[in-house]
C-alpha cells in the first residue's frame, strides 16, 4: 500500500513535537508550502537517549568476510530484549509519537524517503522522541530488479535526503522487500552504511499475514512468542498507536522489553558502541 497524507496530519505532527518541548528545523515546502525557507530551530529539550547494554551481556556482530556490509537478522544475547523496527512512512498515527516519547520506546525507523518532501514533520518529531532515520530507499523499489546505477540512485538519494533533513546520514539498510543482491551490498557500502538489517520476527500491525490472520506476529524460523536478540518488523500503518501498545504488551507478558539496536552494534557496523 502506498497512501497519501493530508497536510492536517502534519501539522499535528509539528503541534505534537511542539507539545513536546522543541521547535522543528523542517523545510516549509516539507509541510506543503509554497517555498523551502527555514522555520526558527530551537530544541529546548535534549532528543532522547537509550540505556547501553551491559559489557559481556551479548556477542558483538562481526564484519563480513568479504569487506561488505554484513547481513544483520538478530543480536546475539541471552538479555531477554527485542528490538522495534518500523519502516516505509506512508501512513501516519499522530498518538504514535506521544506513545513513544511517553513509554520511552526505543525504535529505529526504516525511511523510504520520497514521503518526507511533504511529511517530514512527522518523522523530525520521531526523531526527538528518539528513533534514528535510517534508510530504506528512495520509492520502495526490489532493487535487484535494478543495474548498479540504479540501486545506486535508490540508495545513496534516499541517504542525501534523510541527511539533509534530519541532520544525520544512516549508517543501517533496510532493503526493501528484505530483497538484495550483490550488487546492492556493494552500492550500500559505497553510500556510506555498514550493515543490512533484515528481520527475525515479523508484527503484520494493520494488515494480514500471509496465512491470512490479521494483527499476526509471525516469527521466520516458524516458532512463537519473542526470542532474546529478536529484530522485529513493523510498519507505519493506520492505527499505529494501538498497535504499538499492543505489542508492548506482549513484549512485556513474557518477561521481555525493547532495547535501541544501535547500542548493539559497533561503530564499524553503524551503531554506536565501541569497537
């Protein structure tokens, strides 16, 4: 599905990161306007920060053998964590924000980035309450299904826009559709990122499974529930709030709770902890 957004959504957006403390630093025409002069940043709050996992308690993800950017599924840990990560950003929950910057959620968000040039209030809001941009191409194409140039145009755009908006360039991948070859691993690394992250659970929020249940959390290697190290797949949809709410519930019924993945990874690999 790809949807449209009306500019009401935006600015609730901006009105609900303004609730929140800080003035954006967004483009006007990001918000539908006639022209891209800059609106007065001011963050009177600081962005939220995540607890970093303890030295010992995981095994840190090592680069490829090849020199590319390895292929990242799970973390090793025996910490019963679970990491939240949400992609595309064609449609919008504006309670969404409020629950994360509320619950102190730790997310990354997967970015398909032709949906900012009129939406990017919302993500600068979610940026705040703490979740990285992070990149999953420019218009959501199977990039094998494309030559070098253009996974090329998908990738490194998608990392210049996100770079521009927000301030900060990805250091993850999110192919779409979970589809890459070799070529993609190699325009990854020369778009500046250091890993490909993949999934290891799948929460189908808004939408059926493939075996046709609604709301289905749906584990790749067949099993139930949460494992310790699970990256978890979810998408901005209609209704993300109550979705998101739902999830933690159940992360937190079985004993589990969400942990920032980027505290995982070595800075070689785009996160943010040594080595």
């Amino acid at each position: 599905m790809r949807g449209g957004f009306p500019l009401l959504s935006s600015a609730v957006a901006v009105a609900l990161a303004l609730a929140a403390g800080v003035w954006p630093t967004v483009r006007v025409a990001a918000l539908g306007g006639p022209d891209a002069a800059e609106i007065t940043a001011q963050a009177r709050i600081p962005d939220q920060t995540w607890p970093t996992p303890a030295k010992g308690s995981y095994t840190v993800p090592q680069p490829a053998d090849d020199g590319l950017p390895p292929v990242l599924t799970k973390i090793e840990t025996q910490e019963k964590v679970v990491f939240l990560t949400i992609d595309d950003g064609y449609e919008y929950d504006a309670e969404f924000v409020q629950i994360v910057r509320d619950r102190k959620v730790p997310i990354l968000t997967f970015l398909t980035s032709t949906y900012i040039s009129q939406h990017g209030p919302y993500f600068w809001a979610l940026q705040h309450a703490g979740s990285r941009m992070e990149n999953h191409s420019v218009s959501h194409p199977n990039l094998p299904s494309l030559g070098p140039e253009g996974q090329k145009q998908q990738v490194c755009g998608a990392s210049d826009t996100i770079e521009q908006q927000y301030g900060r360039r990805p250091t993850l991948f999110r192919p779409p559709f979970g589809s890459y070859n070799d070529i993609t691993k190699q325009v990854v690394k020369d778009c500046g990122m250091k890993s490909i992250l993949l999934w290891s659970a799948e929460y189908y929020n808004g939408t059926t499974s493939p075996q046709g249940v609604r709301d289905a959390f749906v584990r790749g290697d067949g099993g139930t529930g949460f494992k310790p190290g699970d990256i978890v797949l979810m998408h901005y949809r209609k209704g993300l709030a109550q979705q998101m709410t739902t999830i933690l519930g159940w992360i937190e019924e079985q004993g589990f709770k969400p942990a920032a993945l980027e505290n995982y990874l070595p800075e070689s690999l785009g996160g943010n902890a040594p080595g």
